[in-house]
C-alpha cells in the first residue's frame, strides 16, 4: 500500500509526493475543500505532464463551483448538492492517486 | 501492519458518544492498516461529510454510510501492493539565483539608500520591512529594473546572457511586478489574462490551459466577466496576481499586496503566496514588502528591515532571536501601567512602555514568556493579547532597538 512509505521516511523536512497526497487528503478528510481543489491543481501541475488530468481538475472546480452556486441561489436542493460534492471528492481523490501512481523523477 | 478488526466494535460504539473521534480515528485506522485504497477514500470522504453536516452528532444517512463502511471492512481482503520506491524520493524546490545585488546605493536630496547586498532565489520568500520612508520602494524598483541604482552591482543570473551589456528591456518582462496602485485594465479580464500570457510566448492550447489555470487556481471563476471597475480591492490584487503568474515568472515582486485586504483574504493569499514560491515545477523567488509583520513572517524565508536606508536586520526569518540579549514582550490589557509594574516585580523588568496602546516588557534574557503570563495571571490582570517580539521584526519597530 502506498502510504506504507510515511513509516519508511525521515523525520525531516524534507518532502516526498507521499507528504504532498497526505496534504490533500488531510484536507479533504477536514472540509477544506477549496484548498483542497487548488492544492490538487498544483499537485497534478507539478507531477504529471498530462494536459488531460489538468484538464480534468479544471472541470472538478469548475463544478464544486457552480454547486455552490445553486446553493446559494437556491436552486440545488441539499441531497443532490451532497451527492454531488461527494462525487467531486472521489473524482479529485482518484485524479491525485492516478497522477502520484504514474509519478517518475525521470519525468522531468 | 495493524489488524483494524478488534477495533470495529468500539468504532462502532464510538460512534453514538464521540462521533468526531470515531470518524477520525477510522481515518487513521485504515490508513494505519494498509486497507484497500477505496475504503481509505470513503472514510476520508465521509470524515468530510460530518463536519460538512455541521452536526454534533452523526446525522441518520451518515450513520448508515458509517456502518456499512465498517462492514466493508471487516469484509476486507488482503492490503494492496507497495508503490514504487520512487514515492518516497524527495521532491526540491529548485534554488536558482534570480537577483543578486551588493552594496546597492541610491541618493536623493535628504535620504540615501545604502549598501544593500541581497540574493533572492527560486523557493525563497524574503520580506521587506521597513518604517514609511526607509527605502523600501526604492529598493523595490530597482529591482524591477525601474530604477537606476547610483553605486553597486546588480546581477540577474538568469535572464541576463553572459558577457553581454544588461538588456533592460528583455529583464524587465521577465520579472512580474506587482505595484501597490493598481492600473486599470482596459480589455475584459479574460482577454487581459491571454494576452499576458501571449506575450510571454505562450500560445495555442497551451494560452487556453494557464489562463484558465490560473482563474480557477486563484478562484476568480465568478469575476471573469466583470469589467476592472466592479472589483473589489482584494480581486483587484488577485487579477493582478493572476496577470503576473500566468506566464510563470521566476521573480515576482509585490509591493505591499495586503495593505486594505481583510483578514480573511489576506490569509487566503499568503497560503497562495508560499505555495507558488515552492511550486517544484515553477519555482518563483518571491520580494514582497508589507506593514503586516506577522502575517508576512509566517511565510518568509528572509527578512530585510530597512531604517532610514539601512538594512538594520538581512538574514533568515529563523535568525531573528539569534544572539538576543533580552526578551521582548507586547501586552495589550486594560490595567494601569503601575499594576503591570507591580505584578513582574519578580521578574526584574528592565524596561515597561506603553506605545499605540500597548505595553512593551522587556526582561533579560531568563525571564520566558510562560513566567510573565504566569505572573500576570496571579495578579489578576485580564490579558487581551500577548506576544514574545524576540523573534519577531517588530521588535525592530520599537523605540530603543539598538540594544536588541
């Protein structure tokens, strides 16, 4: 499992793509979910070259956006707003585990 | 590895009485148990959902999402497989000279700017702090190539071609420069924001890719299509921040970004301050001046502080209370200076002054921050604020420094 890693480092402050999915994760797991959406935009900014992902992380704020919009406005009702942010979350988490599963140093 | 199945009966009693520890420690449960990946992502995402519902306790639905959670991992099979080794590689900001001035000089009538030497590099934030009229601006434009310095060298090892006459013309665009007055933009925002980065050579799809980038990075979605003038002061600062990052600069300046912005903003900002400065793939070195020393200590790597043109303090932020030969405490409390006095007695204070409002103590250095709160405490004065200076540069702002 990939986390098995944080036991293996040291304590230090030097950090690992493994410190940068826990950032994320640990914000999510804390309702910060805007930073949560800028820092997976860096995350997948910095660590993958795939316009694609980019793309896709543009599409998961896009849409937390526009939820919270309905909401605001009133014209989401709270169930589908809770579906649909839950949706956002898992699509954020499996965007971070595709882009730290194909991570390679030698990419850059 | 942790076997979580012993603790699944007590998360799930935990539930009912602390539903906050419960869904906290399931977290880490499965995380500390190497548990499929999928079942990690529920957890954290219905850890979300409790303090989403606001509620002290669990609400109905999440109770049962909680419960068939806990099914699913009883039911668990095997952990999944390591990752490869180059997950635990540590990742470098990397840390190239962008400037480096020494003995920077400029004289006006009345005022001289004198003997700066500063190196600002990729990764790094350095602070400018400074009284009205220190030199601060100064500085600042002479970096930015805006003005002319009268003595010293300067150096930008990275836009400048080696042997060759500095071409200002070719440093000036790649340095991003954010001015504490801001210009209104003509064109609509969005436009402003491609043509920025066009002329930075970016085209294309990939134009397309940073502006919008940038407007969801720096959450200016819902004031795309405004026009300059229905912004806000603190939208004003983030388009611009927005217009200087799109092209990924390598040396940003910012020139009193929080003056007028609420505290709210402001943190949102700094957060986004330091991680563009440690961005591993767009390193910026970061010159940013401000009044607000706190906020801008808590993200600095460096600090100047400018007196009357002289950089009194140049070094690392972690530097500040090294070699201090005395303690500097703020206290801000309704009681008269003579029971402030009176109640650190014991603690022979070598100075007490009220300035803005506030007490400045200064002790020697034996004396902690715990024993004057201690002291205060016992005395029954009731503290508003407080707060050890010693490793702050607003010790500097004080009156007497010279002895700090």
């Amino acid at each position: 499992m990939w986390w098995l890693y944080f036991k293996q480092m040291p304590a230090s402050d030097t950090h690992t793509i493994l410190h940068r999915v826990d950032e994320i994760h640990k914000l999510i797991a804390g309702n910060e979910v805007p930073r949560a959406i800028r820092r997976s935009m860096d995350f997948i900014k910095e660590f993958s070259n795939d316009k694609d992902l980019l793309k896709q992380i543009l599409v998961i704020s896009s849409q937390y956006h526009r939820i919270n919009q309905e909401l605001s406005i009133g014209i989401a009702e709270y169930a589908y707003a809770d579906r649909a942010r839950n949706q956002i979350l898992f699509g954020m988490l499996t965007l971070i585990d595709q882009v730290h599963s194909s991570y390679s140093p030698q990419m850059y | 590895m942790k076997d979580i199945t012993p603790h699944i009966a007590q998360l799930s009693a935990e539930l009912e009485s602390a539903p906050r520890t419960a869904t906290s420690r399931l977290v880490s449960l499965i995380k500390e148990a190497y548990l499929e990946k999928n079942l990690y992502f529920k957890a954290l995402v219905l850890r979300n959902n409790f303090l989403q519902s606001g509620n002290e306790y669990l609400p109905e639905h999440l109770k049962e999402d909680y419960a068939q959670l806990l099914k699913e991992i009883s039911q668990a099979g095997k952990p999944e497989i390591l990752p490869k080794a180059s997950a635990s590689i540590p990742i470098e900001v990397p840390a190239m000279d962008v400037f480096i001035g020494a003995n920077i000089g400029k004289t006006y009538p009345g005022f001289e700017l004198k003997g700066i030497g500063l190196r600002l590099k990729t990764g790094e934030i350095t602070a400018l702090v400074g009284e009205n009229a220190s030199g601060k601006s100064t500085l600042i434009e002479i970096i930015a190539g805006a003005l002319q310095p009268d003595a010293g060298q300067t150096e930008y090892p990275v836009f400048e071609t080696k042997n060759d006459a500095k071409d200002w013309r070719k440093i000036r665009t790649q340095i991003a420069y954010v001015q504490q007055e801001f210009i209104s933009w003509n064109h609509s925002l969005l436009e402003t924001l491609h043509f920025e980065a066009a002329v930075h050579g970016i085209h294309g799809e990939e134009n397309e890719l940073e502006v919008q980038f940038i407007i969801h990075r720096l959450g200016l979605q819902e004031h795309i299509n405004k026009s300059w003038s229905q912004l806000s002061g603190g939208y004003k600062l983030r388009f611009e921040l927005a217009r200087a990052l799109v092209w990924h600069p390598s040396l940003l300046i910012l020139d009193e970004p929080l003056a007028n912005l609420d505290v709210n903003t402001q943190s949102i900002i700094l957060e986004d301050i330091r991680d563009l400065a440690k961005n591993t793939k767009y390193p910026v070195a970061i010159l940013i001046s401000s009044q607000h020393l706190t906020e801008i200590e808590g993200i600095a790597d460096r600090l100047i502080y400018l007196h009357k043109g002289v950089a009194e303090f140049n070094a690392r932020i972690a530097d500040l209370a090294k070699g201090a030969k005395s303690h500097l405490f703020e206290l801000e409390c309704r009681a008269p200076m003579e029971a402030i006095a009176q109640a650190l007695k014991g603690l022979h204070l070598a100075e007490l002054f009220s300035k803005g409002g506030k007490y400045v103590l200064r002790t020697g250095p034996e004396v902690s921050q715990a024993m004057v709160l201690s002291n205060l405490v016992d005395a029954g004065i009731t503290i508003i604020s407080f707060r050890d200076l010693t490793a702050s540069s607003k010790k500097f702002f004080y009156e007497n420094k010279e002895e700090f």
